[in-house]
C-alpha cells in the first residue's frame, strides 16, 4: 500500500513540476513579449496606405504653416471661416499629392505611436524654424513672399 502512495507521489511532484516549469514558461514568455512590444522598434514597418515619415513631416510643416494664416486673418468662426480653411488645408493636401482621408489615416496611424510621433513634431518644429529664418532673409533682401 505504501508503495503506491508513494507512486501516487512521485507522478504528484512530477506533475507539479511540469506545471510549474509551463507556468514559468508562459510568464517568461510573456514578460518577453511585453518588452519587445514596449520596445518596439521606431523603425517598423509602415502599413500599407500610410504615409512615409519624411513625407508626413513636410505635410505637416504646411498644415501649421496653414493654420497659422488661418489664425492670423483674425476670422470668426463661422461657415465661411470654415470655407477658407478647407481651402487651405486642400492647397496643402493637392501640393503633396493626398487626399485628406490620407492624411487623417497616417496622422491617427503615427498618433497611436507617440515615441514616433514626438520625434516628428521635433523635426516639424525645426522645420519651421527653417522656414521662419529663410523667410525673414528673404524679407531683409526685399524679396517679397506670398
């Protein structure tokens, strides 16, 4: 009789230990996991119908370049302000060959990747920067801008 208590034992502690080592595994597995999502690569790969990085800064360096025209007109917001800044943000959208829907979808794509996004709104900034000390050369020389 004590024999097979003491099988019954043996297969218990050999059970116990397989379970143990596949609850490891799975933790290991999954805390693996984990920090490879939260490390993520910024350099993944875009999906498809989503615009290029490069791309996507220089358009948004002209969407705040149209937003500040649009607030500096001082204009009420109303249908016809509206007007004017569809008709803005569609120069920028027709200048870099997109469609607002492009835009929308690629601003949402690197907004839900925002350690991508922040290094993106740096460069847009710096782009500006650009912009605003090229256009202030050019405003010293008398060229004048449009």
């Amino acid at each position: 009789m004590s024999l097979i208590k003491g099988n019954h034992l043996i297969v218990f502690a050999k059970l116990f230990l397989q379970r143990k080592l596949i609850t490891q595994f799975i933790f290991i597995a999954a805390l693996s996991t984990l920090i490879t999502i939260g490390c993520g690569s910024e350099e993944e790969k875009i999906p498809a119908g989503i615009i290029p990085r490069d791309k996507m800064i220089a358009i948004m360096i002209d969407v705040q370049v149209a937003e500040a025209k649009i607030q500096s007109n001082n204009l009420s917001f109303n249908d016809s302000t509206k007007q004017i800044a569809l008709g803005y943000y569609n120069y920028v959208f027709q200048k870099h060959h997109i469609r607002n829907s492009d835009f929308k979808n690629s601003f949402n794509y690197y907004a839900s990747h925002m350690q991508v996004m922040n290094k993106m709104y740096e460069e847009v900034i710096t782009g500006l920067s650009k912009r605003q000390a090229e256009s202030a050369g050019k405003t010293k020389q008398g060229v004048q801008l449009k």
